[in-house]
C-alpha cells in the first residue's frame, strides 16, 4: 500500500469515527487530523475538503465493488452486497446521509443511471432513441436511489435481502403494469 492510501486511508478511518460520534455538519477539519495525529498540510495534500474524503470513503468502501461485473444474472447480490456493506458501519452511513451533503447520493444515481442504461439497451432492442433509453434510466435511477436512501435514512430496519427481495418484486410488478397498460390503451 502507497503511503498516499495510507495516509487517505487514516484520515478516512478518523473521519469515520468522528461521523459515528456526532453529526458530520459539526466536524472540522482539525478534528479530523487531531483524530488521526496528522496535520491540515497532510489532509489538504490529498482532499480539498471533508466532502471530497467523504467522496473517497464511499467510492473506495462500497461503491467500488457494486461499480463493475453487475449484470442481469447477479444485481440482486451484488445489491445484496452493497446493502450489507452499508448496515455493517449503520452508523456511519445513517449519520452521512442525514448531513445536508449529496455525494452519497450523486455517486448512487450515477452508478445506476450507468447500469440501468445499460440493461434496457440489452433488453429493449426496439428503443431506438438515445434519449428515451435515458429518460427511462433517470426515472428508475432516481427510485432506486430514492428507495435505498430512506431505507437508510430510517435506519436501515429491514435486512438488506428484505430489501432486495422488494426491489425484485417491483421490478417484475413494473414489466406487468407495462403489459395492463399496453392492452387497455
């Protein structure tokens, strides 16, 4: 390991415990380096503020491992997965998103606006436009995100597979309203 990622790595591990203990909006930055033993110099060498290493904790602990090799045959577990990562540091997460910052859920949108791109250009061969396919990728993006999000939010009360299992189910709900709707227009 560089001494870079050791270096974000320890000011990650101080930021997160500080998130643990009181509201993200409260802490500073010599909090975050008082925490670790590191001076603002280190910590403004690798982040420019507490929200780019907020960025960086969630991308390099959970987002990077729900990012690539998701496909039709394991979204499921690899939102499983993702779901899980987050109840194991509940914490963590539950204080996160309650702060007014964003990245959580900019990061989010944009991996599933990417995935959700990708699956109805797989399965929806007669959507010919672009724009449509995106359209479509948004409005499931935002659900999703939106979904996970509150579930979070309200603490993470139902086990990531309980979840999981209620997305699924809209999911094919969502292919047989298209259906209602196809025959009675």
């Amino acid at each position: 390991m560089s001494s870079s990622t050791v270096t974000k790595s320890a000011l990650a591990e101080a930021f997160k415990k500080l998130c643990r203990e009181k509201s993200m909006d409260k802490i500073s930055i010599s909090d975050i380096t008082n925490e670790c033993g590191l001076n603002r110099q280190s910590f403004y060498y690798h982040f420019q503020d507490k929200f780019e290493l907020l960025g960086w904790i969630y991308f390099n602990e959970l987002f990077v491992h729900f990012n690539s090799g998701v496909g039709f045959h394991n979204w499921e577990n690899s939102l499983e997965r993702f779901l899980t990562v987050m109840q194991s540091d509940k914490a963590f997460y539950c204080s996160t998103l309650q702060s007014s910052d964003r990245t959580f859920q900019k990061q989010l949108y944009k991996i599933m606006h990417r995935l959700f791109v990708r699956f109805i250009h797989h399965t929806v061969q007669e959507m010919s436009t672009r724009g449509k396919a995106d359209f479509f990728a948004e409005y499931y993006s935002y659900g999703f995100c939106g979904v996970i999000i509150d579930w979070a939010k309200r603490g993470m009360k139902d086990p990531p597979a309980v979840l999981v299992s209620k997305i699924k189910e809209l999911a094919f709900e969502n292919v047989l309203i298209g259906q209602g709707f196809r025959e009675n227009l």
